[in-house]
C-alpha cells in the first residue's frame, strides 16, 4: 500500500475509493477525481467528451457518472486506431 507526504507533512493513506485507474458505475466523480482517478490528461479528457462522453454541469462544477465512462469505454473499444507493431 502506498502514502503521500504533503508539502506540510501530512501523511495520507489511500481509501477504498481512491483505487487508481477503477471506476465505479453507480458514482458521481468531479472532473479533478476523474482524470486523477485514471491517471489522464486534461487532453485526454478532452478527447472523449469530444468523442461522446457525456459531463454534466451543476453550478458551474463538472460531473462524469462511472455509468457514462464504462459505456464511452465499451462503445469505443475496437475503434481506436491499431498502434504499429514492432
């Protein structure tokens, strides 16, 4: 299991819910958490909402459901361009 020190020394310890690279389905993630989460990119983020990923807005906050992630993943996988072997 891992830790992080902040820069005031605080020792953090990860939560069942901080598990990196899991979506949970029936979860509501703030933009930060999400790409945190998954460990992507504001470019990456980008990309799939260009691509179809719905966010959601509250008061000027946005939101991805786990739901909407795991179908943008299941309805886009195979459609990626095959990386060159070798």
């Amino acid at each position: 299991m891992w830790e992080l020190i902040t820069p005031l020394g605080q020792t953090l310890m990860p939560t069942q819910d901080d598990t990196i690279g899991v979506i949970n389905p029936d979860e509501l993630y703030t933009l930060n958490a999400f790409t945190r989460r998954l460990g992507i990119t504001a470019a990456t983020l980008r990309s799939a909402r260009r691509a179809g990923l719905k966010v959601y807005y509250v008061h000027k906050h946005g939101y991805i459901h786990g739901r909407d992630w795991i179908d943008y993943v299941r309805g886009t996988a195979g459609k990626a361009p095959a990386t060159p072997q070798g």
